[in-house]
C-alpha cells in the first residue's frame, strides 16, 4: 500500500483535525469515500436522490450509491444495515461485491453495523473492488465464495477493515537509542510510530531467497507525550532517521465476527507473484470472532498467498475461535537460480504490535507437509498463540517478544528471529527442532527463551537426530547487524519423545551443528556470532533414556554454561 502524507509538524496536528472535522460535519447529500488502497475501484460515491436504493459501477470504475431517503431514515432507525437491501442476491452465483462495498460504504458514513443475510452464499467474482469495513460487522452464517480463477488485480483485498484516522509524517526526529523511553513530539492522542533510515540495511537475506536486506526498520508506540510503550520497546539504535510517520490508535475496539470464507484458488503460474485477495486488516484495536476460511481448487500450479488474513500497521488484534487452512506448497526459481518452495500463507502479520491468535485451529493436517506453514510475520512485536493448532509460528524479518502456550505445533514448529523473550508454555511442538533460529536471517535472537512444561515430538515422530535448538551460521555473510544466540535459554519440564530414532542416535543435543567447520580455533567468523552463555535444565526426560547432551559440535558451545537444577 502506497500511502500519500501531507507533511505537518506536530503543533499545528490538532488544530487541523479540528478543522477537517467541521468540514465533515457540512458535508450534506453527496459524499465521496476513498479506499486506503487509493484504487479507482475502491472510490465510492453516495447519494441519498429520491430514487431507488442500489449500486452501480461508473464509466471510471467507481461504485455509484444512491439510498432513498425513506431507505436512509428506515436503515438509521433500524439501527444496522445488510447486504441484501443494497442488492446483493446471495445466490452463489451472482457477484455480489458490488452491493456488498455499497453496504459498507454507507454504514461507514452513518456509524451502522453491519450484518449478512442468515444462510446467503455471497459469490464474490475477480472485480477489483474492494468492501472498506469501519464498523462492526457480522458476517454470522453466510457463506462467501471468493473466486480468484481470474481477477482483475491480484493485490486488491477483498475487505480492508480500516480506519477513519489518517497517517501523517513527523518531523524534528532525527535519531533514536534502543530501550529509549521517550521521543519529543506532541500528538493528537496515542499513536503507532513507524520509523526508517533508508541508509543502513538489515535483514540481507542469505540463501536460495537472497536478497539485498531492507531499510532500517521500527515500529513502536507512544502516548500523547511522546512516552513510548516499554512492552513493545524501540529495538534499534537510529543514527539518523530519514522517514517518520504516527498512525493514531482507534480506542473504540471494532469486531468482526462469524463468516464461512472459501477461496477458489488461482491457477497462475507458480512464481512470487503474489495474491492478496483477502481481509486486510489495517486499524488498531480488532476482533475477528469466529471465522473460518477454507481453500478449494488447488491444482497442479498456483502462485502463493500473502495471507487471507493480513493484518499490518496497526496494533491490538486479535482472531479469536477461527479456522483456517494451509495452502499448497508450490516450487520455483529462487534468486539464487535455483528451485525453492514458496512460502505461501493464511495469516500474515507485518508492522504490528500486539497481535493474539487465541483458540484458532487450521483445516488441514498440521503434519501435512505438501501444505506451507500457515503464519508469516516481520517488524511484528509482542505476538501470543493462545490455545492454537497451527502447522508452524514464524518470524521473518524479526519479533520482539513472542508467547506460545497451550498450543500444538505440527511439521514447521517454530521458526524466529528477533528479540527479547520467546517463551513457550504447556503446548506440544512436533517440528525438526524445537525452536528453529532461521538461516537466511542470521540464526540470531538478542533475548532469552523460556521453555515450560512442554513435550517436543521431533520430526512429528519420523526418525530423527533430535536438536532442541536449531539454526545455521557461517561467519561469512553480512546480514545487516550482529547476530546474536539467546544469551540464556530455560528449559523447564521438558519430555522428549524421541522413542523413534535412528540406530546411530547419541540422545537429543541442546543445539544443533550450527557451524560444522567452527570445530577448532582455527576458523575465523568474517561476522562474529555470540553464543549462548547459559543453560538451565530443570527436569528434562527423554523417551529414549538417553542423556541430553550439548551439540554434535562441542567446541562451538565449550564456553556455554550448562546449569542443571
């Protein structure tokens, strides 16, 4: 998404809300609503003529609404709006999404919820029109088939849940310190603060996805004042900052709720062109409440997925009591010049804090491995599973502060980088390893983990090495920072059911052969890597009977203090 700012400096902010606020409230029968995707398709033009209520498409792409006054004072008065009284059939063949964009339009402007029609299957076909959500829906037991055989633009949502406060540019910061408590600006309220220094890049991916990393990167939140919120605390220290902009926090917590979504899936050609036909959730302060998205048409080829569920630049979400389902894995070339899976995704999450999946389950088999991981995240903080059974949890481009608890975890396990403290609790992780420190970013996590009472399935019970503690690191490649191991991991009531293993098997190691030539003081790290400096094992039992030990390489955690209690 492609956001246009007006730059304002922070002392003149609110007496310009002020006065855009008695704009809106002159504003008197027509009204043009523009979607924060800024397409022609996503522009809506209301109406309230003495004519009959329904939608239409515009010679430029905009959906014309015109709503009777009788319609306006009948709707206000009832208190909620549906789909069917803007034309929707809900037949499962007629596309819908037209008179479902109209809806919501027109409750946007008059605060109304909105509801769809009890046992309607809604076809929504490959228009590029996108259904701006901004207050409280309930999609109950409808059904909404979303085809994407063939649409018009592959990156246009098909629901955007967004807010009625604007982004704007901040000036005056010209640096920031990690952990620093305050930033001297003065705000209309609380807000999300995303920062970048376009001169200095991280995440420079290693492997057969390389690439050339990323701008210098934070996102965190402050108050009116400018007092940063110290549970999502600034991670990098900014030498200078070349961009700088607050998203205002919506107080008033928006819920979505029920829904039976199944995507017909594209037949495109398998390479990283990705679909985000889907409900992108761009406001803070969300509830999605028992959804279910399903997935029909898988064939033989297909380009991947950015999420059905894609929540970014906001904080406090949460998706609660929802089911959702992996997508196939589909191969290409990488630029590295060679075939590579594709991460294809039901759930993503970038730039956002506080996002919780609570009692969330997935359709498929989580040991299924023709189905990708069902979560990919970057520049996410402070992320919670909550009672879910999910394939995989995953960090890309960096966590600060992740929990899983009372959670199972099937073939991908958990996957991460980042920072602060990673704690798993009371769930099952039937990965290779039990938490994975990916490669391509680093292997690295500047924090501690935190194991409790948890059983470690390796492999989901195939024959395997066991390593609770996996990853990959050379020395030799540049990603952008330094790359750190937890300095202190926890492991507290661990059982490893590690019954099914090979013949040669020497018992489950702490951590894996990280760097096989690191055997000897003779291996020099172009980037040094800091290794873990303490252990704590607190009754760890195996199903073999044999004896946790520290790694297949010694000598890289000679140094490592091994703390049994």
């Amino acid at each position: 998404m492609n956001r246009s700012f007006t730059r304002i400096s922070s002392p003149t902010l609110q007496v310009i809300l002020k006065g855009v606020l008695l704009g809106f409230c002159l504003v008197c029968r027509t009204i043009l609503v523009l979607g924060q995707t800024e397409t022609q398709a996503d522009q809506v033009v209301i109406t309230t003529l003495n004519q009959k209520t329904g939608v239409r498409t515009t010679e430029n792409g905009a959906l014309q609404v015109n709503v009777s006054p009788a319609d306006v004072r009948a709707f206000k008065a009832r208190g909620w709006v549906r789909y069917r009284d803007f034309g929707a059939r809900g037949d499962g063949k007629t596309d819908d999404i037209d008179a479902i964009a109209g809806a919501h339009a027109f409750a946007n402007q008059y605060g109304l919820p909105v509801r769809a029609d009890a046992g309607a299957t809604y076809y929504i076909g490959g228009k590029e029109r996108t259904a701006v959500i901004r207050t409280d829906t309930d999609f109950g037991t409808a059904a909404f088939l979303i085809d994407d055989t063939d649409v018009q633009n592959r990156n246009a949502s098909v629901f955007l849940v967004s807010s009625g406060l604007q982004p704007f540019l901040l000036t005056g910061i010209t640096s920031l310190k990690r952990n620093q408590e305050k930033i001297e600006v003065s705000l209309p309220g609380p807000c999300l603060i995303t920062v970048t220094n376009a001169h200095v890049k991280h995440y420079i991916r290693f492997g057969l996805n390389q690439n050339n990393g990323a701008a210098q990167t934070d996102i965190f939140m402050v108050d009116r004042k400018g007092n940063v919120d110290m549970t999502a605390p600034i991670i990098w220290d900014f030498d200078q900052i070349t961009d700088a902009s607050a998203l205002p926090i919506d107080e008033k917590r928006l819920t979505i709720k029920g829904g039976r979504f199944t995507t017909i899936a594209n037949k495109a050609e398998s390479k990283y062109t990705y679909y985000n036909r889907n409900i992108a959730i761009k406001r803070s302060n969300v509830l999605v409440e028992g959804l279910e998205h399903r997935i029909t048409g898988e064939g033989d080829q297909g380009a991947p997925y950015g999420g059905f569920l894609n929540i970014r630049d906001c904080a406090y979400v949460t998706v609660r009591n929802t089911t959702l389902t992996g997508h196939k894995t589909y191969s290409t070339i990488g630029a590295a010049g060679k075939p590579v899976s594709m991460g294809s995704y039901d759930i993503s999450a970038n730039r956002a804090l506080n996002v919780s999946f609570i009692n969330c389950r997935q359709t498929n088999d989580i040991d299924d491995r023709t189905y990708w991981g069902i979560l990919g995240s970057n520049y996410c903080k402070n992320m919670l599973y909550d009672g879910c059974v999910f394939s995989r949890f995953d960090a890309h481009m960096g966590v600060a502060n992740a929990t899983i608890r009372n959670s199972t975890l099937g073939h991908m396990g958990i996957n991460a980088i980042g920072s602060g403290t990673l704690t798993v609790e009371n769930s099952t992780i039937r990965g290779n390893t039990l938490i994975n420190l990916r490669p391509d970013y680093g292997s690295t996590w500047q924090g501690e983990f935190v194991i409790r009472n948890c059983l470690f399935v390796p492999a989901g019970g195939r024959p395997s090495s066991a390593a609770l503690i996996g990853g990959s690191y050379s020395g030799q490649h540049d990603f952008g920072y330094r790359c750190y191991m937890p300095e202190r991991i926890i492991i507290e009531n661990l059982r490893i059911d590690d019954a099914n293993h090979p013949a040669n098997y020497q018992g489950p190691a702490i951590f894996a052969n990280i760097n096989p030539q690191l055997a000897d003081d003779s291996y020099q790290e172009k980037f040094p890597y800091s290794i873990t400096r303490e252990v704590i094992l607190r009754n760890v039992t195996t199903a073999s009977g044999k004896a946790l030990r520290i790694s297949d390489n010694p000598f890289m955690f000679r140094q490592v203090n091994i703390n049994v209690q």
